[in-house]
C-alpha cells in the first residue's frame, strides 16, 4: 500500500442544479460528492464524507504524517444557467 501526503486544506466547490438541489464537491478528495436539497445541507453532507474518507485513509496508513488541523473553504458558488 503506497502512503502519500492526505490535504488538509479542503476547498468545497457548489452548484445548483436546475431543479434546485445542490452539488457540493471537495476538489482535493477525489469522488467526494453529494447533493443537498439546500445549499448549507449539502456543505455539512460534504464534510462529513470528506472527513470519513481522511479517517479511513489514516486507518489504513495511506498517509506519511499526521494531520493536526483540518480545514475547510467554499469555493465560487456556481449556478447552474442551463
């Protein structure tokens, strides 16, 4: 198993979609995605898988040092105009 360095400056990038559900992505943990029926829903679904992926990675000793701080950012919210 490789060990690597795990972020922990996270950005969260928001959509919504047409039919107003929310998408909110973490650009640093690949696959960590999810939909929200509102916008602050969808951020606190969003930490929560992000913060479930890092644990899992430490568990399993897929990283190189220990994390002491983690933090989180909304990046440009993005409105879907389809």
């Amino acid at each position: 198993m490789r060990s690597h360095q795990i972020p922990t400056d996270f950005k969260i990038e928001l959509e919504q979609e047409e039919d107003g559900r929310w998408i909110a992505e973490v650009l640093e943990l690949p696959g960590v995605l999810v939909y929200g029926a509102t916008e602050q829903e969808a951020i606190i679904k969003v930490q929560a898988l992000a913060l479930q992926v890092v644990a899992d990675q430490l568990e399993h000793g897929e990283s190189d040092s220990a994390i002491k701080t983690l933090s989180f950012s909304a990046a440009n919210l993005i409105t879907s105009v389809h």
